[in-house]
C-alpha cells in the first residue's frame, strides 16, 4: 500500500504562493536600474577614455608615414635640382665650347655675337634655376 505525503500545518508558503509585497517590488526595481546606470555610464566613460587616447595625429605610426612622405619628397627634391644643375652645366660647358670655337675660326664680330648670346642664354638659364627652386619651395 501507498502512503499518502502529508504536509505539516506550519509549513512555510513555497515560491509559487507568496503574497505580493508592492513595496518591496518597487525597491527591487529601483535598484535593478540604477545598477543598469551605473553599468551603462561605466562603458560609456570607458569608451570615451579609449577613443579620447586614440587621436591618429599624435600617434608613432602618423608620426612616422609623414616622416617618410617628407624625406622622399626631399629626396626627390635634391635630386630634381642636382639633374637641373647637371643640364645647365653641360649646356654653359657647350655655349663655352661653342664660343672658343668660334673665337679660333671667326672673325672679332663673330666672337662678340657669340659673347652676348652665351652671356644671354646664361643668364636665362640661371633665372629659370631660380624661379623653378623658389616655386619648389613655395610647394
């Protein structure tokens, strides 16, 4: 035969039978959102925090692609010149050359026509190394 389970008069009311406490309800919901606060406001102020640190102008990789972009451009800088001067030494070497050449076969009119062109042309070339290297550095 079965026993039938009988419970004990004094027993406390389980969880499926508790009286409402309105009270207490509200207590329990207060401090439910002010922790969700407290929580939100820490990760917004931790977010903050991380993307204030973050400033890409200030930071070693920034610092480092503008060194670069400024050392190539000055490599290419020296370069351009040194070319510019290379060409009008060769073309001041050849107005010369062609200038005591014709000293050596022409006559004294020929020699002073080829004096003020080679002086001309100089002087030409000296001012556009000039006007290019002050545009260079305007840049």
């Amino acid at each position: 035969m079965k026993r039938k389970k009988t419970k004990p008069a004094n027993q406390p009311p389980t969880a499926g039978n508790l009286p409402e406490n309105e009270k207490a309800k509200r207590w329990l919901w207060i401090g439910v959102a002010s922790f969700t606060a407290v929580i939100i406001g820490i990760w917004l102020w931790s977010f903050k925090t991380g993307m204030s640190q973050v400033r890409w102008n200030q930071t070693s990789e920034s610092q480092l692609i503008k060194s670069g972009y400024n050392q190539i451009n000055d490599i290419i800088d020296k370069e351009s010149i040194q070319l510019r001067q290379e060409y009008f030494k060769t073309q001041f070497k050849k107005i010369v050359g062609d200038i005591i050449a014709e000293t050596n076969a022409g006559s004294s009119t020929d020699t002073i026509k080829a004096v003020i062109t080679a002086a001309s042309a100089t002087t030409y070339a000296s001012s556009n190394a000039a006007s290019s290297t002050a545009n260079q550095t305007k840049k």
